[in-house]
C-alpha cells in the first residue's frame, strides 16, 4: 500500500464478512492461550495503584514489521513458502536505495524468519543490530501449490476453494489460516517476552509479506482490509502492542507505515 492511501484505508469501510473467519480465530486463540504478556502486568493493570510499580513493564512495545526484499521468484510471479530463495541482485539493490531515500528506524534488535531472504534482508537495513532467529515467522506453508503461478493454478478446483477463506482452508498439504494464526500468536508473545526481558522498546521483524498481513489483518486494530495489506518489499507497519489494550481487545495499534520519509 502507498504511503498517501494508508489513511484513507484505515478509515474506509469494508464488508465485515471478510473478517468474520480471522476474528472468529483470533478470539479462540486469546481464549485459549491467554496474553502474550506475563499475568503479572495484566494483573497490575487493573489497579490503579499497582500502576506506577510497573516501570518498564507497563511501557508500550513499538514493532516495526518489513517485508523481505525482492527474490527472482517473486519476479516470476510463483508461490513461494518454505523455499530458501535468497535476495535477487535487483532485490539487493532495491534495498539498499531504499536506505538511501527513506529512514529505517533504529532499533535495538531485529528478529527474522529463518529463510534466507529474510535474514539478508536484516543485515543489509539492520547492520548494527543483532539478528534473532524466530521459527514462527516463516512464511506459510503453500503445499502443492509453492513454486506455481496463480495463471498456473486457476483453473484447479482445490485452488479456487482455497481462495474462498475460511479458518481451515489449506492448499493440499499446507498450511491452514488457523495455523498460520496460532504460530504468530506465539511468535508474538516471544518477541514481547524477549523485549521484557532485555528492556528494549522498538524492535524490528523481518518476515513475509503474507506473515505481516495475517499478523496485521488478525490483531491489528484499526481493521484495514487485508486486501490492502500488501507492503513492497523492503517496507511495512510500525505497531504498538500494549498490555492494556491486549487485555481489552486480544489486540495491538497500528501505527502507520515504516520506512519513514527522509523529508
């Protein structure tokens, strides 16, 4: 999504339908697992007087979420899940222009799928920052469908039921919403842990673009249509995940988009 549309997207009403499946599925996961965060500062939250004992804990967690940067399968318009391609040189050099004329936040850590154009892509935005390694944010699992088009595919009835929706649609041995929901449940409640624990306040993930928009489209408020959830490579969404506002919604801000103009 352009910078200029990210507000009017955020604003814009859409057919509630479209998310009935994601919240239904959010919902359980929150009601399964509980919070990303320790009882213990959700506790605190619900007294006023325990409020100023939280100190760090009570602070905001500011994520910057960026796709990874341009790979030839992108190029070719395929399917590509769990396949280690790495950065094209026009991904790479993309990349680096994009340093040049926009500003990357400074983070104190970056956590990064484990797939290859994940972790390239850190070190050339993030070269003074440590790299953390994060399983649950590979991409998803396309089955039977990774390394084919979507011309390639169109007219296969497994595809085109898959492309309705729905919490336990899977390509032929993939990966469900469902699932792809539940690890980045856990993804996420890692990162936060981890930034408890090392007292840092804005990090950075290197992952997908289908892992940010599920994670955004999923617990993201505001709702945007995922539709319009589709970052460029190399950007993405700063968000803000509090213990309050989880506490109330199983949810976390979207704050706007990352990179940030160098204007």
């Amino acid at each position: 999504m352009h910078r200029s549309r990210f507000a009017s997207a955020c604003r814009r009403t859409f057919d509630e339908k479209a998310y009935v499946s994601i919240i239904i599925e959010r919902t359980a996961i929150v009601n399964r697992f509980g919070s990303i965060f320790p009882k213990s500062v959700e506790s605190a939250e619900n007294h006023d007087s325990n409020r100023k004992n939280l100190g760090k804990r009570a602070k905001g967690y500011r994520i910057s979420l960026i796709r990874h940067g341009r790979t030839e399968a992108n190029d070719k318009g395929i399917y590509i899940g769990r396949t280690d391609y790495p950065l094209s040189q026009k991904g790479i050099s993309e990349l680096y222009n994009k340093l040049d004329e926009f500003e990357y936040p400074h983070v104190g850590k970056v956590y990064s799928s484990p797939l290859q154009r994940c972790t390239e892509t850190a070190e050339i935005l993030f070269p003074d920052s440590s790299v953390q390694i994060v399983e649950n944010l590979i991409e998803m699992d396309f089955g039977d469908f990774e390394g084919k088009s979507a011309d390639e595919l169109v007219k296969k009835p497994e595809f085109l039921e898959w492309l309705k929706g729905g919490a336990d649609s899977r390509p032929p041995k993939g990966e469900s919403l469902q699932e792809v929901q539940l690890r980045l449940f856990k993804a996420l409640r890692t990162i936060i842990l981890d930034m408890m624990q090392n007292d840092i306040l804005h990090t950075a993930v290197v992952t997908h673009a289908g892992i940010i928009t599920n994670l955004i489209a999923g617990f993201g408020l505001p709702k945007i249509d995922p539709k319009e959830l589709r970052p460029a490579p190399g950007e993405g969404y700063d968000i803000l995940v509090t213990a309050s506002l989880w506490q109330r919604s199983g949810a976390f801000e979207i704050l706007g988009m990352t990179p940030y103009s160098s204007n």
